[in-house]
C-alpha cells in the first residue's frame, strides 16, 4: 500500500489524547514469549520504531529493558516522553523508520507496534538492516480487532460505513504475505495471542476518535457517528461495559 498520500507521520496529531487514554495496551505473555524464543535479556537494546505514544514501550521498559522510540510525528513523540521519561533507560529520537537516526549496527531488537503498516518498505528494510547488529532481531506487532461476536460486528461495520480509506488501511494490518515478502528470504515466525479491553461508553467513543480514519469533531458524519456508537452501546453492554476483542499478532524475525 502506498500510504503517502495519507500523511502517515502528521495523521493521528488531532487524536493524541484519545490515543493515550484509550487505545488498548499489549499482552504480558510478549515478554517470556521473546525471553524463550531469541533470549531477550536487559543487556540488549531495543528500538522501538514507530513509538507513538510509547503504549508498547511501555511494556518493554516495565521489564527493565532499555528502550529508544523513534517516532516522527511531534504530537505523539512529545506525549510518550511525558509518560516514559521517569524511565532510566528509555531515550526519545524524532526519526521515521526510513532514517531512525540510530547508528550502524547499535540494536539487537526492533520493535514495530501497530505502525509498520505506514512504513515504506524498501527504504525501511535498508535502515533496518543498517541499524542491527548481527544476529539481531524484528519483531513486528498488532492488536487486530476481532469480529466473532454480533457486538464486534457491528462496531466493524459502523467503521468500514463511516471510516476514509477504512478498509484499504484496516486490510493492510498484519498481512502476512507482505511481511514474509518485506524479511525474504529470512523465515518469519507467527505467533498470537488474545487480549481482552473492557470500556464504558467514553472509552468506546474515545477509542474509536483515536482512529485516524474516523470523522472527527467538526467533520461531516461525526455527529451520526456518535448516535450509531450510542445505540451499539446499549444493544449490548453489560452492566455499562462492553468487551472490545483482539487477536495480538506477532511476526517475529
């Protein structure tokens, strides 16, 4: 997909808020998953490419790993920082994953958490390449939302009816023949795992504002958007919450 005329670095400014406060974390079982796999260990430096926020920096930097983000859009480096600074070993760098900044051969682990998809794939696999040390590591992630339950179903049809470009952005998260095309020839290896966000209606409105193709307040269709969430709330809440699904998807190199 060329996502250049989608404004991938400046997109999601408007949403930083509603990013932080709502979009979901990632599961605990990453960690042992890559201390069995490729031993991951604190000595190891770890970039975080495409940080945003610092969501899945976060995860990293809570089992004592050093960890440097990489994020180019101002909005959401700037909001990370304010979240992960009171880490020791975490370091900020405005950088695209087309030119990070890092120096050659200085990362035994590149992280990508929900943001490979709006990457430039060749000049990325350069700067990849240029950045790990030998025998280094990619590991790419993403919280895929699940569509197996009616209540599923109807927030992904409420998307793809009132999202710009929803099924082109959406359809390019984890594809599979692209990422194994991206590392060929090296082998790629799956793994997932379920996680499970509980909201009440704010946290379902908030998360679904944080998503960069949905009307924003002031746009044309916001206004229905919020009657459609409200209504969808309230066919299937329980006890004011309801049980936003995802399958994490892990490709691992």
């Amino acid at each position: 997909m060329d996502t250049s005329s989608l404004q991938p670095t400046q997109r999601f400014s408007g949403r930083v808020d509603n990013y932080v406060k709502y979009r979901p974390t990632y599961p605990q079982a990453i960690i042992p998953y890559l201390r069995e796999t490729i031993h991951l260990n604190r000595k190891h430096v770890i970039a975080d490419i495409g940080s945003g926020t610092g969501i899945f920096t976060d995860l990293l930097l809570k089992h004592g790993f050093s960890v440097t983000g990489v994020e180019p859009n101002e909005a959401m480096r700037l909001a990370g920082e304010a979240h992960l600074l009171r880490f020791q070993h975490f370091k900020s760098i405005d950088g695209r994953a087309e030119a990070t900044g890092l120096e050659d051969h200085s990362v035994d682990l590149i992280t990508v958490a929900q943001a490979f998809h709006w990457m430039e794939p060749a000049p990325t696999r350069i700067e990849f390449n240029r950045i790990l040390r030998p025998g280094g590591h990619t590991l790419l992630v993403w919280n895929v939302r699940l569509t197996d339950t009616p209540f599923l179903r109807a927030i992904d049809d409420l998307k793809r009816r009132r999202g710009k470009n929803y099924d082109a952005i959406h359809g390019s998260h984890a594809e599979e023949n692209g990422i194994r095309a991206f590392f060929a020839p090296l082998d790629v290896r799956l793994k997932s795992f379920r996680h499970d966000q509980i909201m009440n209606f704010d946290g379902l409105w908030g998360q679904l504002l944080s998503s960069s193709y949905m009307p924003a307040e002031g746009e044309p269709g916001y206004e229905d958007t919020f009657q459609e969430l409200g209504e969808i709330f309230q066919r299937y809440q329980e006890n004011g919450q309801v049980h936003m699904e995802y399958e994490t998807k892990l490709f691992l190199v």
